[in-house]
C-alpha cells in the first residue's frame, strides 16, 4: 500500500473519531462515523484478496447501515422537538434506533454475526483496529445518549453469554478474537448505563489486552491453533508471553483482566442486580475454556511435523512496538486497583 495512502487513511481515522468524541450535535457525530467507516475501507482492502475485499465489503454493508439507521433516529428526533443535540434525545423511539444501531456498529449480541466474518477476512494489524479503534466513536455515542439500563443489560448480557459460547467451536484464532471482543463488549455495555467511567475503565483496559494479544499472534504468525504448536520453535518469548495475556483476557487474579470484571459485578451487586452479575459471572467461564485452550496449545503441545520450522530472525513492522508498550498494563494493573476504584466512585 502506498505509504501516503496509508497515512491519509489513517490521519482521517483519527478525525472521525475525534469529530465524533468532540461533538454534540447528531450531524456532527454521524459525519465522524462516516469519515471513520470510509478512512478504514482502503486498509481493510489492500491486501487484494477475495477474502479481504468480502470482508471489506461486508464490513462496508453492515456500517453503512448503522449509520442510515442513526441519521433517521436524529432526523425523528429533531421532528419530535426541535433539536439535534445529543443530550436532548429524548423520544423513546429515537433512542431505541440509536442504541440499536450503535450496537450494530460494535458488534453487540445479537447484531453480532458480521464480527466473526469480518475479522476471519483481514490481517491481525487490520483486525487489531477494528477490534479497538473502530470500536471507540460508537461506545463514546451511546454513552451520551443515556440508553435504558433495561436494554444495555439485557443486551449486554446476551453478548457475554453469546460471545463466550460462540468461541468455543472455533479453530481459527482470528474467529476466537471476534468472539473474545464481543464477550467483552458486552461487560462493557452491561454497565454503561450505571457507571460510565468504569466502562470507559473497561474499554481501555480490553484494548491494552487485545493489542498484546494480536500482537503476539502477529510475531508468532499463527492464525490457527495448530499453528501455535510451533510458537516455541518460531518465538519463545511470544510463547511465554501468550498465557499470560490469554489469562488476563480470561478475567483470572492475579493479572489486569479480573480488574475490571471484579469492579462490574461489585456495582451490579450495589445496585441489586444480583441476578444479572451472577449470570454473567457464570458466564465468564464458557470463555475460560478457550483461553485455556489456547494456552494449552501455545505452551504444552509441539507441532506434529518432524522438522520444526525455522525461526524468524527479526520482524521490523513498525507496529511490532505496540506490544512491550500494552504487555505491562494488560498484565500487572491489578495492584492499581485502590486508585481505579476512586477515580470511577
């Protein structure tokens, strides 16, 4: 790709986002999402592949969609009273289109089924930022529209439930990531309408592990679980490193993943929706398993071949530095946890 293509794509991401973080006005926001969706076709495209023009395209199909669907909420809102502010939303019907199209956008159960799809068609740097980039206008969006708490919960549980249970049969590490981000997605969700800094908490702390994790599969190359038999021979350091992440992913003490999940379900419990944490606290463990499957194939299998493969002298992509810089706090945040509870209390 060419490389002043790259950066103007990548330049008017940043815009998009920042338009759409930064405004209060519908218009405003819906133009960021879309300067975001077009600024991210090319990357997703450049591959020239028909695997990566399908999920381009799907990708397109599904986004413009959301956005068709979010300009109409606006447009019957502004009809109902007279203004395009996003703090003045307030006509039930707008705000069930808004929230349902914003959920479309990130990959929320049920309108999940393009994820998988999406993300089994792109390349682990692409991917890496639909999972998280892409993922940051939209949340910001429904934050601000102060959705019920009835439907961020019932949704945001199906999304744990679904996202855990739909990762089990899959083989293809890109397909168990899709299925990891919905999971986590929906953690983030359930409490967006109770306390919105600590999802805000939540969302950064899954970026920080989902960037060590892609990372890490990038290094190795390994877009299947077998090929992860070969990451000791290929990568050591990445085969060390790679339980602990899937651990952290997984929610399990001592690592930064339990942080947050720990937080979630101490608010659900303060406000009497014991019933809701303990759901999704069960359904944490329909997602340990493929972690710890993936783990067990990284650390404690070798490839069934005779000749192991030869190992990678050196890989100099640029974007190889995003993992000792998102390693450390995706693994050993937890003993800031005083400080976190304070600052989202």
């Amino acid at each position: 790709m060419n490389p002043y293509v790259l950066l103007t794509s990548m330049s008017c991401l940043g815009l998009g986002t920042l338009l759409t973080m930064s405004s209060s006005n519908w218009l405003l926001a819906w133009m960021g999402l879309e300067i975001n969706t077009l600024a991210i076709l090319p990357i997703m495209s450049k591959m020239h592949h028909p695997r990566a023009i399908e999920a381009t395209t799907k990708y397109f199909l599904v986004q413009a969609t959301a956005a068709a669907t979010i300009l109409f909420a606006s447009l019957l809102n502004a009809s109902v009273n007279g203004n395009w502010t996003l703090e003045s939303t307030d006509s039930p019907l707008s705000i069930f289109l808004v929230t349902t199209a914003l959920c479309l956008k990130l990959g929320i159960a049920p309108l999940h089924t393009w994820m998988p799809e999406v993300l089994q068609g792109l390349d682990l740097v692409t991917g890496l930022i639909v999972s998280t980039w892409q993922k940051l206008a939209p949340f910001t969006l429904l934050v601000q529209t102060n959705a019920p708490y009835q439907l961020t919960l019932t949704m945001g549980a199906a999304s744990i439930l679904i996202g855990g249970w739909g990762g089990l049969n899959q083989t293809q590490t890109r397909k168990i990531l899709a299925y990891s981000s919905i999971a986590h997605l929906g953690w983030v969700l359930v409490i967006s309408s109770i306390n919105p800094k600590l999802s805000f908490f939540t969302l950064i702390l899954y970026f920080l592990m989902t960037t060590s994790m892609f990372m890490s599969l990038f290094l190795s190359n390994a877009l299947s679980m077998n090929s992860l038999a070969c990451s000791w021979s290929k990568t050591p350091f990445v085969a060390a490193i790679l339980p602990l992440t899937l651990m952290s992913l997984a929610g399990l003490p001592p690592l930064s993943g339990f942080a947050p999940k720990w937080m979630i379900i101490s608010e659900l419990s303060k406000q009497n929706l014991n019933l809701i944490a303990s759901l999704i606290a069960l359904a944490a463990l329909i997602s340990l398993f493929f972690y710890l499957r993936l783990s067990y194939y990284s650390t404690l299998t070798l490839t069934p071949n005779s000749a192991l493969p030869t190992a990678s002298w050196r890989n100099n992509a640029p974007w190889t530095n995003l993992l000792p810089l998102s390693l450390t706090p995706s693994i050993f945040v937890l003993p800031m946890i005083p400080a976190a509870l304070s600052s989202v209390t």
